[in-house]
C-alpha cells in the first residue's frame, strides 16, 4: 500500500469506489454514516478522485447543529474546554502557599506537603473508624478529634456559638454562615452512635 500524502491518496488498497456506479478504484477517504465520537473513530467510505471531490463540494460539517454548537465548534478553544488537573488554574491544589510566612520558599511548599499528608491520614483514619465524608467534614467544622465524647462535643458547640453568633459580635452577621454551618455539624455528630453512649 502506497500513501501520497499531499492528495490524501492510498493506492493499492483493493477497495472500490463507494459512488453508485463507479468502478474506479478508492483511493480517498471521506466520513461515512456514523460520524467519529466517544465509541469509536466512526465509518470512512472510499471514493475515487471525482466522487470524492463532489462529496467534499456538498459536505456539511456543522449539518445538524444549533447555533450555538456551531460557535462553540468555531471557537479557538474548542476541544480545550475540559481541564485536567495539572492545568487547572489551582493545578489540583487548595491554595497557594502563603510566602510572606516562611523565609525560605521552599519551607512554605514544603508546609503544604505536610498539610495535605495530614489530611490523607485523617481521612484514613476517619475511614477505618467508619466515618465517612459528611461526618468528617462536621469534626471539622467542630474542631474535634475522632475520640470526642459527648461531654466534648457539647462544650466546643456552646464555645462556637458564642463566639459565632451575632449578639456576642455586635450585631456583626458576617459571622452567621459559620455559625449556621456549626449547627448543622453539631445536629449531624450528636445523631451518631458515637456520642449516643
């Protein structure tokens, strides 16, 4: 099999013109029904140089959509939309390490190693206790460790609410979307069978 690859031409394939009625050889290669996507890279027919030609003067590519799909098609991103992590602006990461605090960089990105070490064995350590997501995340929000009792959890609940609630702030309501959140973690601990002992 020989390709020309200026023309798009494969010679020596042994396939036949798709055109009706043609009997030249296929040599160039054109969409077929069943357009290239997720299952597959699609269907190809063959044709001769004059069939192909004709196929390409009447071909549609954008045959079928809205609009929009047709901006978005002739967009500069496209097919550049979805972010993998590494080129997420964030690059996977929660923050950017606070510089100003360490006198060496390295100590701050070194800080942040640290932090996300701890998480992940927070979150084993959650896990092999059973705890899952939403609970974790409502120790947190608390600021108890997994070993709280009740007596703990009723202590840093009246702590967080007054330190939180808009009567100890001067009327401040900044505070009231974590006092809001402490409630709802308060509500969702003290319902487990852990402090129900």
């Amino acid at each position: 099999m020989r390709h020309d690859r200026f023309h798009g031409r494969v010679q020596g394939t042994g396939r036949q013109c798709a055109a009706p009625g043609c009997s030249e050889p296929g040599e160039f290669r054109a969409p077929g029904a069943r357009a290239a996507g997720a299952d597959g890279p699609g269907d190809y027919r063959w044709m001769c140089l004059e069939h192909v030609r004709q196929f390409n003067a009447g071909y549609d590519f954008f045959k079928g959509m809205t609009p929009e799909e047709i901006m978005a098609a002739q967009s500069p991103l496209a097919g550049w939309a979805t972010e993998t992590r590494a080129f997420r602006p964030t690059a996977g990461i929660d923050q950017a390490p606070r510089w100003n605090d360490f006198a060496d960089p390295l100590d701050a990105i070194a800080q942040r190693a640290k932090a996300r070490r701890e998480d992940a064995l927070h979150r084993q350590e959650a896990a092999r206790r059973g705890i899952g997501p939403e609970e974790r995340k409502a120790y947190e929000t608390m600021g108890l460790g997994f070993d709280a009792d009740r007596k703990a959890l009723r202590a840093r609940y009246s702590q967080l609410v007054r330190r939180f609630h808009p009567d100890r702030n001067g009327g401040d309501r900044a505070y009231e979307g974590r006092l809001q959140a402490v409630v709802e973690a308060y509500n969702l601990l003290r319902a487990l069978p852990a402090f129900n002992a």
